[in-house]
C-alpha cells in the first residue's frame, strides 16, 4: 500500500510538472496575498522572472538582494538562518516580499526559496498541493518537489536554519524537506528548528525543536487545504492574505516571526 501510494505520487508530480513553465511572474494572487509594497523598485527589478526553487536572500533595511548560488552559500554556511516558502500562484517577486517582510519583523537577512509560479500557474499549482502535498503530509511522505529538494540540498550542504517558515502551500514545501530529511535518516540535521506556518495547517514529522501554525478565523482557503490542526492558533477575523495593503483582514505575520 505504501509503495502503490508512493507511486502515485510521484507519477502525479510528473503530469503536473510536465504542463508547468519553469519561470515566475507577479501577479494578482501576488499582490492580493503578500505584502509587494516591501519592495523597491531595485528589488521588484532583481527578483523579477527567477526559476523554481531559486533561493533569494532579503536585507530588513537595504535594498539588496542576494541570488542563486550566492544566497545558497549564506544559507549553506549558516549566515542566514531564516527561511521562507510562499504559496500557491506565488511568483519569485512574491517570494522576495514574504522573505523582505520577515527580515524586516526580525531584523535580520532572510532567505526565500521561489516555490511558486505566479496566477497562469496557480491551477497546476493547486492540483499539486492538493491533491499530492496534502496526500503526501496525511500519510507522512515526502514527495520530490523542487524547492523542498533544494532546501533539503541546503540542509546537506551544511545549512542548519533556526527558523523555517511557510506560508499556504509553502507550508506543505516546507514540511516535505523535513520529511525528506526523515526518509534518508537525517533527522538531526533539523533537530531544534523553529517551524512557523501561516493559512493552512499540515502534519510535522518528530523531531524540530518547537511547532507553530496560525490561521485566520475567516480564511476559508487555509481552512480547506488543512491537514492538521495540532499546534494551530486561530486569528480572529484574519484571513489568508498577509498584505498590510488588505488592512482589516490580513494575518499579521510579523506579530508571530520573532
């Protein structure tokens, strides 16, 4: 049963993979979800058409950005310890604001690894995390993802990150590394990180150091792709967007990062 499902799985990444295009653009889901208003011109320019699984390193109080093999180095040598993974229809410049955004909450450099491939993608995007991440993170399985095997590449490389944080299906990114860490008997290269999600709750395997999952009382979308709610703190009146732009309803990421 567990090699059929396995199977199944990755067969199902295949045909989704194979009808998706590698490079990423901003867009409405962009803009309605993550807070783009973060970034500069200079920054928006430099973040702009990046491939999956990209990694992306933000500055809290400059306008520079650190990309590809560089940024990897920072988080392979343990010079940024914070990661984020964005969510479905999320583009590369969406990734380079929820990672600006948390830099700018903790003060710190942090690290986003492009998990999505803006609004012409989003269905695919959506078949994957539903119908393949949630089955995967039910059952405790990791499935092969792009940007959960460079972050699990990281991990090998030497990366040992403080915080890991999602948001949406970036949870289900995510938690897949870590699982994929599990299945190759790595466990204690995450033993003690702090896992952050926000808009969807998922299963966690054993092992990291604490566990946090926050979502909107309102956020009909988080709602429907959970998995899990162990560890789930709900936001009153919240819903799935964390822009500030969407001033009534916005999750407030930066009340839950430090």
């Amino acid at each position: 049963m567990k090699r059929k499902l396995s199977l199944m799985l990755v067969l199902l990444f295949l045909v989704v993979t194979l009808v998706t295009p590698t490079t990423t653009l901003a867009g409405m889901i962009d803009n309605g979800t993550y807070p783009m208003g973060d970034l500069s011109p200079c920054e928006l320019t430099a973040t702009y058409l990046l491939p999956i699984g990209t990694v992306i390193v933000m500055s809290p109080n400059s306008a520079t950005v650190i990309k590809g093999a560089a940024a990897e180095n920072l988080v392979k040598t343990n010079q940024v310890t914070t990661v984020v993974m964005a969510g479905m229809g999320s583009s590369s410049q969406g990734t380079a604001a929820f990672a600006k955004h948390v830099a700018i909450a903790t003060g710190v450099p942090v690290a986003g690894v492009v998990t999505g491939l803006g609004d012409g993608t989003a269905y695919t995007e959506g078949a994957q995390g539903y119908f393949i991440g949630r089955t995967a993170n039910f059952y405790g399985y990791y499935y092969p993802e792009i940007a959960s095997d460079k972050l699990a590449s990281l991990y090998v490389a030497g990366a040992r990150p403080e915080k890991l944080i999602g948001h949406s299906k970036g949870n289900l990114d995510v938690v897949n590394t870590l699982y994929k860490l599990k299945q190759e008997g790595r466990q204690s290269m995450y033993q003690g990180v702090r896992v952050i999600t926000f808009g969807c709750g998922v299963n966690i395997p054993t092992g990291v150091g604490t566990f946090e999952q926050y979502m909107g009382t309102i956020d009909s979308v988080g709602i429907f792709n959970t998995v899990s709610y162990y560890n789930l703190t709900w936001v009153t009146g919240k819903d799935h967007t964390i822009n500030p732009a969407i001033y009534a309803t916005y999750l407030p990421v930066m009340d839950y990062v430090n």
